[in-house]
C-alpha cells in the first residue's frame, strides 16, 4: 500500500491557491516509503511543515480510493433503513410546506387561536397524527414572527422524528432547540405535559425564555424546573396529598431529552438523593487519609485502573491495623476497612484539576463531559468525604438516603420518551436495549463539507503535545481560529504554558473561575480570526461557534465595555490577569456614527442614574441590568422601545435605552462578523484538534461536530500518544506501535498514521465502549427489580395518599 496522501499538510487545511500563486512556504523532505503508514516531521529552524514527496502513481491510487470511498457511501445510503425512513417523513415536510401559505396570512390573534381550534378538534375525536402537520406549520411560523426563525425542512423531520418517540440525531448547528418546539407543542395539545429535559441550569433557563416566547405566544404555559427528578422523590415522601406538586395519578407523559446521550448514557447512573439524619463518622475520615499516606501502591496494597478499585495486600492489612491500633479492619463494632479504602481511592483516582477543584474550602466536581463544576452534586459512599479528608478540606458528614433514584429509572416512567443529539448513532444499540427507543440521523440543511484528517499516533506524550503547539501556531499564523479539546483543567493548563513560551495569544475554558466566568464571551470570539480557544470540553455548552464571531455576544460586550464602568464603581470578583490576551490580536469591532451617539447617551443616563440613585451598583447587579435589556430588545420591537423612552422620559427609562443602543451596535456587529466570516471561510474555517482519543467515540465525534457547522469549512484532527490514560487504564498492549515507530525513526516524537493506525485505535476504542456497555447493562438488570418496587409502592402510596378512606381500607385489607 502507497504513502496515505491524507498525512498532515497545511495544503489540505487552506483553500485551493490559483496556478499562479507558488506554494513558497511549504518544504518538502525526500521521498520516504512506508507501508502500511506515514509519517510527518518539522524544520528545526522554521517550523514549517514536511512530508513525503508523493509520487503520480501515488495519487492517481489515492483518487481512485476516494472515489471508491465516495461510491461506498452512496450505496451504504441507498440500502440503510434510516434512508427510507428520512424518506417517508419528507411526506410530511410536504404537507406542512402546503399548509404554510395560508398560515402566514392569518393575523397574530388568528395564529394564537388555532392552538384552541387544535384542541377542540382533539376532543371531537381526531388524533395527533390528523393536525400533525398543520400544528408543525402553526409553529414555525409562530417562531418566524417571535423568534425571527423559520424551521428548515430538515427541522420539521427532526420534530416529526421527536413526535414518533425516536432519537434525533442532528449536527451541531442544525438547531435542535428550534426543533423540540415542534413535537413540545403538538403534544401539549393533549393538555397532559410536556417535560423538555436539557443538561444543565443555564440552558433550561435559556429555553425556558428563548423558546417559551414561541410557546406563550400560543397560548401555552412555559414552566423551569432546575431540579429534575426531585419533586417526584419529595412527592412520595409527601405526608398529605396537599403537600403534592406533581400530575398525579399520571406524572410523567411525554419527555423530549436534549443531549440525550449524555444525559441517559453518561449522567444514566448518577442517583438523585434525598438524604435525611447525618452519620457520625466524619472524624474517621482525616484518620484514614494519613494511613493512606503511608501506604505505598504495588506493596501494601494493589490497583484495578479499568474500574477504580483497590485491594490491600496481606502487608497493607498489617500496616493499616497497626497504624489505626485495631486487631481487625472489618471489625464490625469499630469498622475501618471502608475508610481507608475510601482514602486509598480518592489518593490513586480522584485527581485536583482533573475530577475536580478546590475552592473556597470546598472540594467541587468537575463534569468530565462539559468541564463545568457541578457545585450542588457530590460523589457518594464517603468518595466525597475521603477527597475532603485528602485535601485537608472540612468534612461535610455522611448522611443517610431516604429517597433516590437514577436518571435512567426516572425517564423509564415516561410512557413516551424522545431526544436530540449530535452524536447518538454509535449508541443505538444501547438506546434501543435499555429504552427501546431508535436512532434517527436526520440530514443536514446543507452538505457537510468537513475535512476529518487522520489521527496521528506519538510514542511519547511530550511529543504529542509539542506537535499539537506548532500545529496551533502554523494555523495562527493562516489566521485561522483553532478549537483545541482537552481532557482535563491539567491538561489545558499545560497546553496553554507551551503557547504562552511561544507568545501565541489565547484564550481558556476550563472549569477555573476566572475561565469560567467568561464562558459565553469566550466562546462567542472562538470562530473569529486568529482566535485560539483550549478547552476541557464542548459537550452541552449550549453554544454553537460561528465563524467570524456571533453578534449577539459581541454587541452585549460593546455594551458592558461602554455602560458598566458607569453603573458600578465594583471591579470583577475573578481574577482577570492575562486571560484577555487573545483580544489584542482580534480585529476591533467598529460600530457606526449612530450607534456611538446612542452609546453616548446611554453612558450619561447611566452616570446619572448611578448619582441619583445615592449608591453604586454592584459588579453582578450591573452586568444584569445590561442582560435585561437586552432581553427586553429581543422580545419588543424598535417602535415599542422608543415609545417607553418617549413616555418615561422623565424617570430616566435605562433600559428601553440601553436596549436601542444594543440594536443598533448589533447592527453593526453582524456586518463586521458576516465579512469576518467570509475572510475565515476563504482561509478555511475552524480547525479542531483533539488532544486525546476519549473511552467513546460518541464524545470525540461531538468535538469534531464543532467544525463545519451549516455547511461551513472546517477541519479536524486527533492527536493521541502510548502514554495517554486510556492506554495505562486499560493495559492496552501497545508494543506493536513503538517497534512500527523504532523502524522508521529514532526520534521518538514524529507521528505515524494512515489506515492501519486508525483501525487499530478504532479497534481499541470500540472494545473500551463495549466494556463499559456490559457495566451499564449488568447494572440496569440489577436495577430492574428494584424498579418494580419502587414503582408499586410508590403508587400504592399515592393511592392511599389521594384516596377516601373507605378505598384506603381497601387497601389495606388487601
């Protein structure tokens, strides 16, 4: 087999040149043949990249794989199932297509009284499937006039998969949130609930006022709750049915589940607790930590890296009995044993700046999956308590649980469940296993026309990183913006030092703080030019990038670089130090004469209403006044806002000003990002590198996902090295790499890849999902008993709880 011709080459990254334009920058190193991989190298001096001279025959071989590849995957389309069922469901885009003319000439008050002709068509007898398409077109065009989007054909399939108790699987930036209001509001008709489950409390609330306009405009009610599954616990703990907060006797109807695989796969196990009287064995804990000290890993005791547990040896018995002064660990009276293997656990797998952060004396989980901190959640069976002790933290004791349940036993209540993801197929059989539920992939508005480059295998991790830091510089220098995904707050911390030594300006998500302060505005400059962006993880930010930099984000920055240093005398409360240096490489937003003129206003009234008011704003107090109204101009017109500064001209009116001054630089900023955009399409797009293959496919695809958005151009690449934890966890034998690399190279540090590597490291990865699979499946069988029980207890307590007594002695005779 030839030299792939896939190998890392910026010319596969940057648009075509013209004929006439010289490749002068690139270097080429003499011929190298290498079967079954290749490899890629550096100039020592130039940094610039290398690789094999590639022959005719080469190439013309290399054509002839892709088109054959091409032709694979046409047929592969033709004879899939999911092919014939996107096909059937393009019969309803028609019908709704056909129905939209006359919907867009009724008036709103027309519009908003079709959801009450809806229902009392539900009650003569039709069915959902009978009003399905025209309630779909009902609602886009509801979303049309609120939200000023109008559902692509492709997001009526999404909401038709939805309706149907399917999973939805949709691209990232395809629109899944637009999506769920379609199958949300046809079967709210029924008058039973909806529940729209998202993967955190910032996106619920996000929903709940982004999409609940489109709801409430039609006449819906639109309720946020931010802690799902405990009202159902607390309800059967309920002394009186006044205490009741749930649709009893039928709480659950219908769930649509954003990022379902996430939710019910990754988060699936996690139990909600309700927990009652606290245990008394807090004081054990630090006692424990410093026998676990003494202890030493391969001596005293031994480690199962693939299921994080740990075994004392015959000699760390002895040693932890003597050093805690008690003849037996298990002693069931002054019982030690679970101490300190709970301490030897939180010493050997939960790592500071990896499973989580210390701050403000709290010992706080880091989500591996989002790289958010979960403040409200902690590890259970005194995990928590032993990481505590490790750190030298107070110790929050144990307490004992009333009540729980797991997410994967919670949604099993819904007689009708549905999801959206970017990345659920390689999970269907799970979905189908555990949930009897399909996968549907649901096909992009426009051709994808990402380029996923090959991954690249390094026999060190110091190589590895070094590759990813001049990878990240050559697209720097291209203007390109770079996503660069990391496992950990570690590991991002560490790629960010190797940029800083080359003064590549940056910016850094991860779960710190400072970083995470400033999420949405980091995330907002990631697709502009020059932008570099590391973060831990991409999975539920809830925010799509957008090459040339999303408008909205950037215009409310204008606003608090202009307003706040006039509401407020207040600094931020996190530390800033050179967080912002990327910014001084992005190109300045201008904004036009007028809107300068607004901001002019805006600043005195606010310099004025800060006098007036005898005080100062705080930071936060601030910051919301600007958020508010910029609510208030997305949800009132241009004409509405004049007319609240025209008529409270003499109160001073803040924020109906503030809000116009926002439109107006919005303006402006949506013709500065569009011809941004333009130049960073011409350049390319986005370029992604991932810094380590995940233990599921499903998480690396989604970080892939964030490149060719909407049928931009984009680029991927993974880099993995032998040291990388997965290989370590799970003993993987991967001798067979390092004599591939001694053959070729002394040095240790270039990369090989090519077909083989990729199926080889596939391989492994698909054997790791499958071992994880058999955890999950055992454990759900496990459960399945349990969830009988809880079930019919459960229901016979409400039963008794809501009764009369006469059928309360029913059944308690029975």
């Amino acid at each position: 087999m030839a030299a792939s011709p896939a190998l890392f080459n910026p010319s596969f990254l940057l648009p075509p040149k013209p004929p006439s334009e010289a490749p002068s920058s690139f270097l080429y190193s003499s011929p190298i043949s290498i079967t079954p991989f290749s490899t890629a190298s550096f100039g020592s001096s130039t940094h610039l990249f290398h690789r094999p001279r590639v022959s005719s025959g080469t190439i013309a071989r290399a054509s002839l794989k892709e088109k054959l590849g091409e032709l694979r995957d046409r047929v592969a389309d033709v004879t899939s199932l999911n092919q014939w069922v996107v096909k059937d469901y393009y019969r309803l885009v028609e019908s709704v297509n056909g129905f939209e003319p006359r919907i867009q000439k009724l008036s709103d008050e027309q519009l908003t009284a079709k959801t009450e002709e809806f229902r009392t068509r539900l009650k003569r007898g039709e069915t959902l499937a009978d009003i399905q398409a025209e309630a779909f077109a009902v609602v886009r065009e509801a979303a049309r006039r609120k939200l000023g989007m109008r559902h692509f054909d492709v997001q009526i399939i999404g909401g038709a998969v939805l309706h149907d108790g399917s999973i939805a699987e949709m691209k990232t930036g395809e629109g899944k949130t637009l999506v769920s209001t379609l199958a949300a509001y046809l079967n709210a008709l029924t008058g039973e609930g909806i529940h729209v489950v998202t993967v955190n409390d910032y996106l619920a609330q996000r929903d709940a006022e982004w999409m609940g306009r489109v709801h409430r405009f039609l006449g819906l009610s639109v309720g946020l709750i931010q802690e799902l599954g405990f009202d159902y616990l607390r309800d059967n703990l309920a002394g009186s049915d006044e205490q009741l907060v749930m649709r009893w006797p039928k709480p659950f109807h219908f769930a649509i589940v954003d990022e379902v695989d996430s939710v019910l796969i990754d988060e699936g196990r996690n139990p909600l607790l309700i927990s009652g009287e606290a245990n008394k064995d807090a004081a054990r804990y630090p006692v424990a930590a410093k026998v676990a000290e003494l202890l030493l890993r391969g001596i005293h005791y031994n480690v199962e890296l693939k299921d994080n547990s740990v075994e004392l040896t015959e000699e760390g018995i002895v040693l932890a009995e003597m050093a805690l002064e008690t003849n037996d660990l298990w002693d069931e009276n002054d019982p030690w044993a679970r101490f300190v293997l709970n301490a030897l656990k939180a010493k050997e797998f939960y790592r500071r700046d990896v499973q989580y952060i210390v701050r403000n004396g709290k010992a706080l989980i880091i989500n591996e999956l989002t790289g958010r901190v979960e403040e409200k959640r902690r590890w259970s069976e005194g995990i928590h308590q032993a990481v505590e002790a490790k750190e030298d933290l107070q110790i929050q004791a144990d307490t004992i649980v009333v009540a729980q349940i797991t997410y994967q036993s919670l949604f099993k209540l819904y007689p009708k469940l549905s999801g959206m993801t970017g990345t659920a197929k390689t999970e269907e059989k799970e979905f189908l296993k555990m949930f009897q539920v399909p996968v549907i992939v649901v096909p992009t508005n426009l051709p994808n026309i990402r380029k996923d480059l090959p991954i690249q295998a390094f026999a060190t991790a110091r190589g590895k990183w070094d590759h990813a830091r001049r990878e990240v510089e050559y697209m720097f220098e291209q203007g390109r913006p770079v996503l660069v995904g990391t496992t950990s707050v570690e590991n991002s911390e560490y790629l960010s030092d190797l940029l800083k030594e080359w003064k590549i300006p940056h910016n850094v998500l991860n779960a710190r703080p400072k970083y995470a302060a400033r999420e949405a505005e980091i995330v907002a400059q990631a697709g502009r030019k020059h932008a570099i962006t590391i973060s831990t993880n991409m999975a539920g930010r809830g925010t799509d990038i957008i090459l040339g930099g999303n408008p909205k984000m950037l215009a409310k920055e204008v606003l608090e670089d202009s307003l706040l240093s006039y509401l407020t005398q207040e600094r931020p409360a996190t530390e800033i130090d050179d967080i912002r240096s990327s910014d001084k490489v992005l190109s300045k937003i201008r904004v036009g004469a007028t809107s300068l003129a607004l901001l002019a206003k805006t600043s005195l009234m606010a310099k004025y209403v800060g006098k007036s008011e005898g005080k100062s704003l705080t930071y936060e107090d601030a910051k919301s006044v600007i958020s508010k109204s910029v609510e208030m101009s997305q949800s009132l017109g241009v004409e509405e806002l004049q007319k609240l500064v025209d008529e409270e001209s003499e109160m001073y009116p803040l924020e109906p000003t503030i809000a116009l001054a926002y439109l107006s630089v919005l303006k402006d900023c949506e013709a500065h990002c569009f011809n941004e955009g333009c130049e960073v399409k011409r350049l390319g797009g986005l370029h992604v590198i991932g810094t380590s293959l995940h233990e599921s496919r499903r998480i690396d695809n989604q970080l892939r996902g964030r490149a060719g958005r909407q049928g931009d151009p984009g680029s991927t690449r993974f880099m993995v090295s032998l040291q990388d934890e997965m290989f370590q966890k799970f003993n993987f034998d991967t001798e067979w790499a390092v004599n591939l690399i001694s053959k070729i190279t002394d040095d240790e540090d270039i990369p090989i890849e090519g077909d083989f590597i990729v199926r080889q490291l596939l391989g492994l990865q698909i054997n790791v999902e499958k071992y994880y699979f058999s955890i999950r499946k055992s454990l759900v069988e496990f459960d399945e008993v349990l969830e009988v029980q809880r079930k019919h207890v459960y229901d016979l307590r409400q039963v008794i709880l809501t009764g009369d007594s006469e059928s309360c002695s029913q059944h308690i005779f029975q």
